[in-house]
C-alpha cells in the first residue's frame, strides 16, 4: 500500500539519483580533459593508463545511474499514480512528484536525442 511517505521517498530518490548523474557527466569531462592533458604533456606512461582507468570507470557509472534514474522513476509514477486513485487529499508532495516526473522526463528525453 502507497503512503505520503513513499511518496517522499521514492521522490526524494529521483531528486538524488538525477544530482548524482549530473555529477558524473561533470566527473568525465573533468577527467577527459585531464587526460588529454596528460597526453599533452608526455606523462609517464603508467600515470596515463592509471588516469585512463579513471575515466573509463568514471564513464560506466553514467549509464548505470541513467538504468536507475529509470527504474526510480517508474517507481515514483507507480506510487503517484496508486496513491491518486486510493485519496482524495493532495498535499504539497504530489506536487512536487508530478515536478520531478516531469524533469526527468524532458531530461532523458534530451539525452536519448
């Protein structure tokens, strides 16, 4: 059974999950450009491969934070859409989940494009 309280939470996750992959893509581009420096530079070649390795798997945690960005927000719309149908109050939090759904959604659509 949905509550309010889920409701919050599973929104409360969206909200963290879509900070946490905002902070990857920045993450990469950080790293790819330090990297390209490196190679600039003629680093030692351990040194590259190290940073090489860091970027790589700075570069696999975009897709995975994308998979569960979906997931919570299949999570958040199920709630949504369980706890409209059970109650006629609306508080401020359906509000504010009906928000982030709609966030999330332009976002990935951006993405996919």
């Amino acid at each position: 059974m949905a509550t309010v309280k889920n409701l919050k939470i599973k929104t409360a996750t969206c909200k963290r999950i879509i900070k946490e992959l905002h902070s990857y893509e920045k993450e990469v581009e950080r790293e790819a450009a330090k990297t390209a420096d490196m190679k600039e530079k003629g680093a030692d070649p351990y040194d590259l491969k190290q940073q090489e390795n860091v970027l790589a798997e700075s570069r696999m945690m975009v897709p995975d934070c994308h998979k569960r960005l979906e997931s919570a927000l299949a999570d958040l719309k199920g709630t949504l859409d369980e706890l409209e149908k059970s109650t006629q109050v609306r508080g401020p939090e359906f509000d504010d989940a009906r928000s982030i759904i709609t966030e999330i959604e332009s976002f990935l659509k951006t993405t996919e494009e």
